[in-house]
C-alpha cells in the first residue's frame, strides 16, 4: 500500500511519497519489493494515489502491478484494500514505508499473522490482547507495556475469503471508509479465521513517522535533508540543515505547505502560498 500522503512526515512527503524516499542508499519501496522477490514472491501489486505517476516506473523495473486510488485523499486505507479485494488470497499486505533490516518475508506462513513490536510504557498505537495460542484476540487503541501492530500482515486463503465477504458490505459505510481496514479486522475478529501475533525483537521492523525519527536511523539526513523546501529555509536563515527539527503540519483550508519548525530553540512556520518564514 503505497496511496497515502504521509502528511506527518511534512515537508519530506509533500516533494516525494514517503515510499520513495531512499533510506541508508536504497529506496524504500524498492528495498521491500527485493526483499519479496529474494523470498520467491513475483506477484506484487502496489496502491498507488498520492503523486502516482511517481511509482509507475516500479512497474517495468520489477515488473509489479500498479492499481490506482483514486478516493486516496478523502478516505483512509480502506480506499486501498476495497481495490484489491479480488486479489486477495495467500497474501502479505505491506506498507511502502516500512523498512526491514532482515528479509521478513523468507519463510511459509502457516497461519494468517499481524506483526507485533513491544513498547514499554504507555502508548497510543493498536495494542493487541493473545490467548495461550498466540491469537489475537482483541484490540485496543492505547496501552501500557503492551505488543502492538506495525509492520507487514500476512492473510491465508480462508482469512482472505472471509475478509473480503465482511469488507465488501462494511465499505458501504461512511465510517468504514474513513477508517483503516484493520478496524473493521477488530470489529470482525470473532467472525474471522484466527490471526496469530508474530513478534519481531526491536529496530528488525523499521518505521519512521518525521524526519527527526529518520535521522535517527539515517544520519546522513542531517546535513542533506533531500528537500528543497528545508534546504530554501536553510539558505533564508543562514543555517545547517542539521539545525532544523520538529518539522509539524498546521492544519488549514488548501493545497499549499504550512508547517511550523524548530530552529536550534526558536520555533518558526513555514507558509508555501507566498513562501514566507516567521517566527511563531
């Protein structure tokens, strides 16, 4: 699934789709196609919607299917599955933007999987609740010291057969549309073949939400952040790149960039309609 803007990762994702991003000399999205093909895996479709055109070189460079989505702005990841439905059967689904250290993908799945990282502590992702088998049982947004969804998921043939039958009537739903398809996967879970957690040790399941968290991973975005908008800000206040941080969207009306930033410790926005800088 490659449709969405990546609106946090502002103002990276709005010059370049975040699955397109090169991480440590290697594009993101393409890293993760290799990684599917070294496994043995050669029918891969890719969701596009976000700047689109920017993805459909992937299609003779490794030969992948490209299916557009065209409800990618005003609907969630739903908009993504429902296209992909009849394609559906011993499955990964994959996000574009996460990148794997270790190939994940080697191996035979004998049972439908969600992939799982443990956060100590208080945390506001998916939290998941198992049985002594390792089933998922239930879900909940928010927990403590709990193991969370992240990552790649893996349907069987009958947990896709069943998904698809739930999702075709769910998506006539204005909330489920809005929503991510595994929220209806929660709301399903007792009607649905069982789904075991598979736990993977820290950093082998890398995701990065802002540019400060790739940094973090890639140093070399430092001092070369690979965005003319962040480079323009560097040149207007006289400064490194590797001084500019905590890059957030501001919520507004239109199409234009407006974000705030950290310059060392002052704060400052960013308005793309006339290109301005002030400080906050």
């Amino acid at each position: 699934m490659a449709a969405g803007t990546s609106s946090r990762f502002v103002p990276l994702s709005a010059e370049t789709p975040k699955g397109l991003l090169e991480v440590k000399g290697e594009i993101l999205i393409e890293r993760q196609i290799r990684q599917l093909n070294e496994a043995g895996i050669h029918d891969i479709t890719v969701v596009v919607g976000f700047m689109a055109e920017k993805f459909l070189y992937l299609k003779d460079l490794f030969g992948v299917d490209i299916v557009l989505n065209e409800d990618y702005a005003r609907y969630n990841n739903t908009s993504s599955i429902i296209r992909v439905l009849d394609r559906l059967g011993d499955t990964y689904i994959c996000s574009s933007d996460n990148y794997f250290p270790k190939n994940v993908f080697k191996g035979n799945p004998e049972q439908s999987f969600y992939s799982a990282l443990y956060a100590s502590g208080e945390t506001d992702e998916y939290c998941l609740t198992v049985n002594d088998k390792d089933n998922i049982t239930s879900v909940t947004v928010g927990g403590c010291d709990s193991w969370f969804m992240i990552g790649h998921v893996y349907f069987s043939k009958d947990f896709s057969n069943k998904f698809r039958e739930i999702m075709a009537k769910e998506y006539d739903h204005g909330a489920t549309r809005l929503g991510y398809w595994e929220d209806v996967y929660i709301r399903h879970i007792a009607d649905l073949p069982s789904m075991r957690i598979m736990r993977y040790a820290d950093h082998e399941i890398e995701e990065f939400d802002s540019l400060d968290e790739l940094r973090m991973f890639d140093d070399s975005y430092r001092d070369n952040t690979r965005s003319s908008v962040i480079k323009s800000i560097a040149s207007i206040l006289k400064c490194p790149e590797s001084q500019l941080s905590e890059f957030k969207k501001i919520p507004h009306k239109g199409d234009h960039l407006l974000f705030s930033f950290m310059n060392g410790e002052k704060e400052y926005v960013y308005n793309g309609m006339d290109k301005t800088i002030a400080e906050a």
